[in-house]
C-alpha cells in the first residue's frame, strides 16, 4: 500500500508539473475531478482498470470512450501511458491524489458541514469564513444532511471534527446521568 502512494503521489506530481509548465493547471484539475467522479459514479469501470485479465489495448478503448473529447490531450494521453505502463489499477487513485496535490499547491482544504437540515447560505458562509481563519486555508464546503443529528451541525476538516449537535449534546448528558 505504501508503495502505491509513492507511485500515485509520483504520477500525480508529474501531471501536475507539466500542467505548470504548460499554463494548464486549472483545466488538468477540472480533467482530474472528471475522471475521479466517473470512475466514482460508474464502479465498473474502475473494476475494468483493475482487472489484469483485460488487456491494455481493451483498457485503451474504453478509455477513449469515456473520456477521450471530455478531457485535455494532456491528460488523456496521460491515461494512455498510465495504462501502457500497466499501472491501470491505479488510475482512479492518481487522480484523486493529483486533486490532492492540487489543493496543497493552491492552499485549499475541503470541509464537511453536516447539518439536521439543508444549511442556509449565510451559515455556509460563516462556517465557510471560520475554517479559513483556523487552516489560512481557501476552504471548499461541502453540504451533508444527517437528520438523526435532530438539531445543530457538525463541521469536518482536517482530520478534525468539531460537533455541536444536539445528538452529542444528549450523548453527554446521558453518560453523565448513567455515572
């Protein structure tokens, strides 16, 4: 597993380098959130990418299919010696660490905002403006609906979590009426 993260974060590294060079980093990024969500969305064709009995030459074509038109040259052919290397099983992963890296480089975090309801705009924002001042970091929210949270929200980022919910709030009540 370790080595894999050293060849995803190396092939992620070296697209993201050439986009540099090419003044291209912003549409490589947008490419990269493509192929991430589409192998995310269609599971199969990551199970295709990872089957070693399915020849490159196959891997190609659907490749083509799917992303060939929707996506640069650079990063299309990008794929294309992905796969003629045979490190197509990792195809999903080095585009996920390639936004990764992206988002290093442009000092962008993402964060959860976990609500009991749809969360208005005014608190995307706050929250929003919160988690910028604690990472110094563009903050990209994201918006999750857990109603069992019965009230309050819960904002993830970082490896952090802060919870101000209700349901946590009567968690702790509860332990401490049991002790």
């Amino acid at each position: 597993m370790a080595s894999n993260y050293r060849i995803t974060s190396r092939y992620a590294k070296a697209l993201i380098d050439l986009a540099k060079e090419r003044n291209q980093l912003a549409e490589i990024k947008k490419d990269a959130d493509l192929v991430v969500a589409t192998c995310d969305e269609v599971r199969a064709l990551d199970v295709l990418f990872k089957n070693p009995i399915i020849l490159p030459q196959k891997k190609l074509a659907v490749a083509e299919k799917v992303f060939k038109g929707k996506i640069s040259d650079i990063s299309f052919k990008f794929i294309e010696v992905i796969v003629r290397k045979n490190r197509s099983p990792l195809i999903f992963e080095v585009f996920q660490k390639l936004v990764e890296q992206y988002k290093t480089y442009n000092n962008q975090t993402d964060a959860v905002l976990v609500t009991a309801s749809t969360a208005s705009d005014a608190l995307n924002k706050r929250v929003s403006d919160m988690v910028a001042n604690a990472t110094g970091k563009e903050i990209d929210l994201k918006n999750k609906v857990d109603e069992d949270l019965i009230g309050g929200f819960q904002i993830q980022f970082e490896g952090l979590m802060f919870d101000a919910s209700v349901k946590s709030q009567l968690k702790k009540l509860e332990k401490q009426i049991s002790q």
